[in-house]
C-alpha cells in the first residue's frame, strides 16, 4: 500500500512540477495514465495478499472500516482509471465531453487519494492494536512509537500533495497553440494563437478603416453645407 500511496501521488503532481511544463502535453498524459496504471496493479496485488494472509490465519474478511473504506478506495480508483483513459487519453471523447468531465476527474483523484492516505492510516492503527500486546501499545513501546511516526509522515505526505495541487501558480501552462483569446480581445474561439493574432489585427484594421470612412462621410457632407451656404 506504501508503493501504491506514492506512486498514486506522483500521478496527481506530474502536470504540477515545473521541469515537466517543456514536455508535450501527450508524453505527460502516458506518464499519468502509466503511473496510475501500475499504482492498480500494486492495489490489486495488495488486496490479494491481504484476502490471502486471513484465510490462511483464519481470519475474517471484510469486517472492519478499514477494509470497507479500502475496498471502496480500490474500486473507485479502478473506475477512475478506466475513464480517465478511455476519455482523456484516447482520442475518441468529444471535446465537449473532456470538458464535462474533467472536473469531475480531478476532483474524485483528490478525493481517492485522501481516501487511501484514511485506510493507510486506519490499517496501521488497527494493526497495532491487535499486533502489539506485550508490552500493550498503550504504554508506547517502540513498535508504537515507530508505527505512529509513519503515520504522521503519511500525513505529511498527504499534506503536501494537496498543497502542491491547490497551488495555482504550480498549474501547468497551457500550450501555445490553445491560447485563445477572448471575444471581446478580437478573436474567434476555437482559433489557435498565431491565427487568433491575425484576426486581431484584422480587426483593428478594420475599426481603423471604418473610422476613415466615417470621417471622409463626415468632410464630405461639410463640403456639401458649405456649398450649398454660399449658394
């Protein structure tokens, strides 16, 4: 569960880390969906062994929250990887629909990554309860104290992935072929940068001449006052 932890971590920040702006956006949608990838395949040979070690001591299976939780966290992530590849990675989902959805994508990673840092978190506690009995883990041995201090760097951990991805000046630039300016900068949306340049200056080029063309109408009918005046 620790690989899975931080291997599910760095999949959340690799748009965030600067060194990685330069890189195309498609190597780092490889780079995210891989990660992802292999943080399920650690998930699933986790739940494996963990199914396996209680039916081999005669354990029950799923009767704790902790269990619950993780066996929630597991399924989701599984679903979230799933669509994130088939919309975002594959080139088949309208753009209408990436739109729709990625919201909704970076909200529940977020929220399966604070999942998982709760199960990890819990399993430990729950570990140590039922491991530590002589001397009782009330009276912090060093098993305690050592399970414990992994659990707040677990935290810790946590903690810094969510700062890194609030932080909007850590969000990655967008490429310069999809900077779009607005309608009222001039442009067309949907029109790439050097394009939406162009129009601009069209545009101010022709405001340029309409304001020619209506200044001349206005010389030409003070001509025409100024005439008509001395006739």
């Amino acid at each position: 569960m620790r690989l899975e932890r931080r291997k599910k971590g760095s999949a959340i920040i690799v748009y965030r880390l600067p060194w990685t702006w330069k890189c195309s956006k498609l190597l780092m949608k490889g780079i995210h969906a891989g990660l992802n990838a292999v943080a399920a395949v650690l998930a699933i040979i986790s739940l494996v062994a963990v199914f396996d070690f209680h039916n081999g001591k005669n354990i029950p299976n799923m009767y704790s929250l902790h269990s619950w939780v993780g066996l929630i966290a597991v399924i989701l992530y599984m679903l979230q990887l799933l669509l994130g590849v088939s919309v975002f990675l594959l080139p088949l989902a309208p753009l209408s629909l990436r739109a729709l959805l990625m919201p909704i994508h970076v909200y529940s990673g977020l929220l399966i990554f604070g999942t998982v840092i709760a199960t990890a978190l819990m399993g430990v506690t729950e570990k140590l309860i039922f491991s530590v009995k002589n001397p009782a883990y009330n009276t912090l041995p060093p098993e305690g104290v050592f399970t414990n201090t992994l659990g707040l760097l677990i935290l810790v951990f946590g903690a810094l992935i969510f700062w890194i991805v609030t932080r909007p000046q850590w969000k990655r630039p967008k490429e310069p072929n999809s900077i779009l300016l607005q309608p009222n900068g001039g442009a067309p949306e949907g029109v790439d940068g050097p394009t939406a340049v162009h129009f601009g200056n069209m545009d101010k080029s022709d405001s340029e001449l309409n304001s020619e063309a209506a200044a001349r109408k206005r010389n030409i009918a003070l001509d025409e006052t100024g005439q008509r005046s001395t006739m």
